[in-house]
C-alpha cells in the first residue's frame, strides 16, 4: 500500500486518535463507571465506594475541559439518586478543587451546564431530607433578602457595625 491511498491515512488517523492520552482517560472512565454501577447493584448494602474515588481521584489532575465534561456526565450517570451508597463519594468527587474549579472557570463558560446538572442531581437527592427539617435564620434572612432590597441595606449597616 502507498502512503496517498486515502483510506490508509484515514486508517492512521484514527489510529492516532485511539492512542491519544485522552482517547485513553475516556475509556477508562467509561469502564470504571459500569464496573461501579455493576458492584453498587450486585453489593446493594455491602457496596464500598471508597476505592472508587481513589481511582478517579487522579483524573484530574491536568484534565482538559474534554476530560472534565466526560467526569460530569459520568459523575451525572453516579448520582447519588441512582447509587445513593455513591453519595458521599460523588459529592467530594464534584466539589473537589481541581474539578468545580476548573470546570467553572474553562472556555467561556462551557462548563456551566454540566456543574449545573450535577447540582440538580445533588439537589434531587436532598429533596426529601430538606422538606422534613425546618428552616432555620439564615435561610429566612435569604428569603428576605431576595424579597425586600432594603433589606440590603439592613445587612450591610449590621456587618459594619461589627
């Protein structure tokens, strides 16, 4: 075969693609993530999470706005709804410094959605716990001050006076 045959540079091109360091970091965050969900069905009550977030700790340590939308969709397919033992786990994995941050502050604010969605999912999951305790001062203070402006003005005077 010569090197001008199209369908050969296309058969290196994909190969290239294939061996590419993120091509990898993907497939094994798409394996990581079905081996959890099997051992979190197959464990129910005896499933340990803890050794999951010791593998995908290291991920992202240099992860690119690529890696880190993949985490969030992976981190959206283990939310703790679905795998409520993965919740501890899921909640430092989404909130841990070098995923929020990053994800939040990458290429124009193409990260949004995805953190968006996770909060959706952790506040899902918090639903039924929040509707059962009461609301304490802070929350009413925030109630009010989304109400009333002037309100603002109150908060201010009171921090400055301390």
């Amino acid at each position: 075969m010569s090197n001008s045959n199209p369908k050969f540079q296309v058969g290196l091109v994909v190969v290239d693609v294939y061996a590419s360091p993120v091509f990898s970091i993907l497939k094994v965050l798409e394996v990581t993530v079905k081996f959890i969900l099997k051992d979190s069905e197959e464990k129910k009550t005896t499933f340990n999470p803890r050794p999951y977030f010791s593998t995908l700790d290291p991920v992202f340590d240099g992860a690119n706005l690529q890696v880190l939308t993949a985490l969030a969709s992976s981190f959206h397919v283990l939310q703790p709804l679905k795998i409520p033992a993965f919740s501890f786990v899921w909640l430092e994995l989404v909130s841990h410094r070098s995923f929020m941050p990053k994800l939040l502050s990458g290429n124009a604010q193409k990260g949004w959605p995805y953190f968006q969605r996770l909060l959706v999912d952790l506040f899902q999951f918090m639903e039924p716990f929040l509707r059962k305790t009461e609301v304490g001062e802070p929350i009413d203070l925030l109630a009010e001050i989304s109400q009333s402006p002037r309100i603002l003005s109150e908060v201010d005077t009171a921090l400055k006076a301390k």
